[in-house]
C-alpha cells in the first residue's frame, strides 16, 4: 500500500471532531478500532475497548463539545500514522461555556476497513 498522505491523515481528525457533533458515542467509538486504547482527557480510567470507549464519550458529548485543532504534526509509514498536537474544546456546563485546551496523540491503522484509531492519549494543556 502506498504512504498516506498528510492530507489524508489531517482528513481522520476532522473526521474525529466532526463526529463529535453528532453526540453519538457510539459513531464516536466507532472510529477506534477493536484493540484500541483512549487515555482521555476529563477521565482517570484508561479505556480498552470500544464498549468503554462509548462509555467515556456517553460522559464527554453531554458536555456538548466543539473541537478546533490549533496546531498538527503528521507522520505516516503505510499501514501506520500518528497526529500529535493541540485542540481546544468549547464545552457547555450549566448553560456556561468552557474551554479546555489539551494535547492529543492519535495512533492511526489502516487495515481491511480503512484507518481506525488504535492508541489516542489526550490531556490538559499544563499552565507552565
């Protein structure tokens, strides 16, 4: 199989954030594959398959989130690529907005049924 292109790569995060518009977690789990591990970012639990994947975004997308991704770095190796960076989330607690800046790793696969997320490590920007 032929390198993906960064374009292609940077296309699986837009799709991962405009999943997140339609507030299924189960749309949102479907993006990982079945071995895939999340460390999120407004949970402690490591999350190792996809029912506990779902169960994290049940929690996550009643925050009503929005993502913007602010800044991106892509690597590709033919059946492997990963997207690490920054995304800012505008979340909605009691009718008030928050942000919440955070890192992000995505670990992309491409098997038989496309690219599916393996590993994805999100966490709080620190202050300092």
């Amino acid at each position: 199989m032929d390198q993906p292109s960064r374009a292609e790569i940077a296309g699986l995060l837009q799709i991962w954030t405009e999943t997140l518009k339609t507030l299924d977690p189960d749309k949102m789990a479907a993006l990982y594959a079945e071995d895939a591990v999340l460390l999120p970012t407004l949970s402690k639990e490591v999350r190792q398959s996809q029912p506990a994947i779902s169960d994290y975004f049940r929690h996550f997308l009643a925050l009503k989130p929005r993502a913007e991704v602010l800044q991106q770095t892509i690597r590709s190796y033919a059946q492997v690529a990963t997207n690490s960076g920054i995304y800012k989330f505008f979340t909605e607690i009691e009718g008030a907005e928050h942000v919440v800046v955070a890192r992000f790793t995505f670990v992309y696969r491409r098997d038989d049924d496309g690219w599916k997320i393996v590993d994805h490590h999100s966490s709080m920007l620190p202050d300092t």
